[in-house]
C-alpha cells in the first residue's frame, strides 16, 4: 500500500501455520521489496503487534529496523511499527 512518495506500506502479511517454517515469510518479503523497488520506493514500513512474536523475529532476522508507530498505530502501546531500505 502506498505510504508516502518514498516508503511503501506492507500489510496483513500472513503464513498458515501449516506452512510456517519454509521460509515463505521471506520469498514474499523479497518479492514484495522487489516490486516496490520496480515502482520507486525506497523503503517498505509495516506494523505487528507486541504478541506476534513470530512475525516480530522474521522481520528483524531479514533486516527490517524497529521505528516509531506511524500514522494510525502512534499511542498504540502493542503496536510495533518497523521499516526497511530497498
């Protein structure tokens, strides 16, 4: 989802838990940060929540940064709001 002119939002990002574990969490990152790339954008953002521990783990493995709560998710105490440069 378009964020602003430089970042591009990802959102409900999600793996069944009977496909967890094979790494399909990081091809669709990949393929979401190429495609954001190919549009011009020069970071993705994204939201999780405190008790998606899972999800919180494969965003700072692949390298997304924790940043302040942006947008609707500022004040939401478990928000966890995260980005990162393509």
């Amino acid at each position: 989802k378009h964020y602003d002119a430089e970042q591009v939002e990802i959102k409900r990002m999600f793996v069944s838990p009977e496909h967890r574990g094979k790494k399909l969490g990081v091809a669709v990152l990949k393929e979401l940060e190429a495609w954001a790339k190919e549009l011009g954008y020069k970071a993705c953002v994204l939201e999780t929540g405190t008790k998606m521990q899972a999800a919180v783990h494969l965003y700072t493995k692949y390298g997304f940064e924790r940043i302040e709560n942006y947008g609707q998710y500022v004040g939401v105490d478990d928000s966890l709001c995260f980005r990162q440069f393509i």
